[in-house]
C-alpha cells in the first residue's frame, strides 16, 4: 500500500510540475539580469494580462471556468483558486546565472488568504521551486458582484559582489460569473 501511494505522489508531482508556468513579474529590478533570481509559478493555462490603466501584470479568471479557477467546484461559489509557487534562480525563459541570496520574502494575499511561499526555499544558489499553495480570490460585493483582487509580491536579494534586486508583483482577478449564466464544461 505504502508502495502504491508513493507512486501515485510521484506522479501528482510530475503532473504538477509539467503544468506550471513561469510568471515573470518585471518590476522595478537593477538590472533586468536580476528578474530571474525570484519568479512566481502558476498554472499552465492562467492568463497574465495588463490589468486597469496602470497595466500591472495580472492573471485574470472568471468564477468556475475550469481552465482558470481550480477549486474543483463545477457552479460559481464565487471565489476563484489560484495555484501558485515561487523559484528562486529560475534558468529559463531566458539564460540566468544561479547566485548566492542574501534574502527572500514573499507574501500572497487576498481578503481571505495570507500565505508565505518562501519558507522552504534555499538561498545557497540552487535553482529550486516551493510548494503550489491555494490562493483564493473571492469576488467583492452583496447585492452587485464586481471583480475579487489578490496579489504576489515576491522580493530576493543578491549580495556582494554586485548587489542585485528582483521584485515582482502580481495581480489575481477573480470576475463573477454573470447571472444566469452557466459555466463552462472541464
């Protein structure tokens, strides 16, 4: 039995792992080589888009659509799930020099979550990614429903010999479903 669960974890965790993608967050890093030393992993089909006027990078979903809300529920609950991880000295999208990390922090937040994603990871120089946590977003409002809004702000720093700074933040909209309608098949 111990043999069959190990297997069967094994096999979540690659399926987990081929369906992540990357989320560079841009921010305010010096210089740009730094944006890899810290970046956000999130759900394969999740769709980072500019958000509002000031174009902040944002994964959108809207209540129950399956290939972006992943709390198993099949009707508008209104709150979406998010699945996300932060990666410390992440190689790719582009090339990215594994360094030894003075600090990291990261906070994940919604009006009903609070998470930490960092808790786990190495500051050494490997390249190594935490556990997917649930971040759930819910829709505002009693009577109206208008959009649900958390975040990520990740942060690493590099010491000596030259000092380098990576800071992310990201956006999680959760739209409600509109009356009446109903939501997708998975």
């Amino acid at each position: 039995m111990a043999m069959i669960r190990a297997l069967l974890v094994g096999f979540s965790i690659s399926i987990a792992a081929s369906a992540a993608a990357i989320i560079l967050g841009g921010g305010s890093d010096t210089p740009r080589k730094a944006d890899c030393l810290i970046v956000l992993a999130g759900w394969e089909e999740d769709d980072l888009t500019p958000y509002g006027e000031s174009g902040t990078p944002a994964v959108q979903c809207t209540d129950c659509d399956p290939a972006c809300d992943h709390d198993g529920v099949p009707e508008a609950n209104g709150i979406c799930t998010f699945p996300v991880a932060a990666c410390v000295n992440y190689p790719a999208p582009k090339p990215c020099e594994a360094v030894e990390l003075q600090k990291i922090k990261s906070k994940a937040k919604s009006r009903i979550s609070r998470l930490e994603l960092t808790s786990a990871l190495p500051l050494d120089g490997r390249s190594a990614c935490g556990a997917f946590v649930d971040l759930h977003v819910p829709v505002r409002g009693k009577l109206t429903f208008r959009p649900g809004r958390g975040w990520v702000k990740l942060y690493a720093k590099r010491g000596e010999p030259r000092p380098r700074r990576d800071r992310d933040r990201i956006r999680f909209v959760c739209h409600p479903r509109p009356a009446g309608e109903a939501c997708p098949a998975p």
